[in-house]
C-alpha cells in the first residue's frame, strides 16, 4: 500500500489483482448481477487509486476494502430503492364510447405537457429515461447499449426523475381531482 500510495502502477495492479476476484464474489452475493458487481467494485477500486495518498489504514488492507464494498453497496441500494412511478399518463386504448370530450383534451393536455418536459431534458438523459421508462430496459442493459457505466444510467435517472417529477407536480393533484369528476 506504500508503494501504491507514492504512485507506483506495478503496486497497485498486485493489489488489485489479490483483491478484485474477493470483492466481487462477495458483491455478487449480494446483487446477483455480474454486470452491476463487476462496476461497483471497479467503483471502489478507482476510488483507492484515486485516493492513494490519502487512505490511511491502520491495520490490513482486507477490512478497509470490505468496508468500503459494504459502503458502496449500501449506497447502490438506497439509490436503486428509490420509489419511481411510471410517468405514462394514459394508455392508447379506444374507450371512445366510454370517455367524454373533456377527459379526452385532458388527456391530450397532459400528454403535450409530459412531452414539452422530456424534450426539455438533455438529448443523453432523454434517450436513457426513454429506454428505462419506455422500452423498460434495465440500467445495465441501457450502459451496454449506450456504452455508459452503469453509474452513469443511475446519475441522468436521478437527475431525470427529479426534474420530471418537479415540473410535473403542480399537475398531478388538479389532473387527479379532474380525472375523478369526468370520469
């Protein structure tokens, strides 16, 4: 780890060589997802690369890097736990009988206004909220096809969420109260 510390590539290459296979069977037990455990750990050991000359450890290294998997996990899950509501707002299905005129421009309303709002996001975060909430592929499967890390897909959901999610807000209590009374 000294060596590591003072820059030393060969180093850091043994140390990860000794401890990346440890790190990532014991992440795998817990995502049971290869692609996902392969990154987190790759997460936490760029982060020691980075960090080289400031990680003090006062015992073995094997504790400090657990503990840092354990972390790094913890903070996966908290972000992937996040509650998220599809924001479809009505399905194409022809009730044209069944539905007024008003629940019809409300709907087209909302639809205009959902769509003003995804196009304002950046055309990256666009395209991954599309995939993820449109074409319902997974984190993974989105940073395979748009050749991001996985991290990255999490960071412009987040980022798309919140911001759909605050434009869309003022809508939602008036849009249900009027969904119920023309229904």
């Amino acid at each position: 780890m000294k060596q590591c510390a003072e820059g030393d590539d060969i180093a850091f290459n043994e140390l990860f060589r000794r401890y990346f296979n440890k790190l990532y069977q014991y992440t795998l037990g817990f995502t049971k997802d290869s692609l996902v455990a392969e990154e987190l750990v790759m997460d936490v050991m760029l982060n020691l690369w980075l960090r080289k000359g400031n990680v003090i450890i006062t015992d073995s290294l094997n504790p400090y890097l657990f503990r840092a998997m354990k972390n790094t996990l913890i903070n996966y899950w908290r972000k992937k736990i996040i509650p998220t509501t599809s924001l479809k707002i009505s399905e194409e299905v022809d009730f044209a009988d069944s539905r007024s005129a008003d629940h019809t421009i409300l709907t087209s309303e909302l639809d205009n206004l959902y769509s003003q709002h995804l196009d304002a996001l950046s055309p990256q975060r666009k395209k991954v909220f599309e995939l993820s909430r449109h074409e319902n592929l997974t984190y993974p499967e989105i940073a395979s096809q748009l050749n991001l890390s996985v991290k990255t897909v999490e960071h412009h959901m987040s980022a798309s969420l919140i911001f759909l999610r605050k434009k869309l807000k003022p809508l939602s209590d008036s849009a249900v109260i009027l969904l119920l009374l023309l229904s």
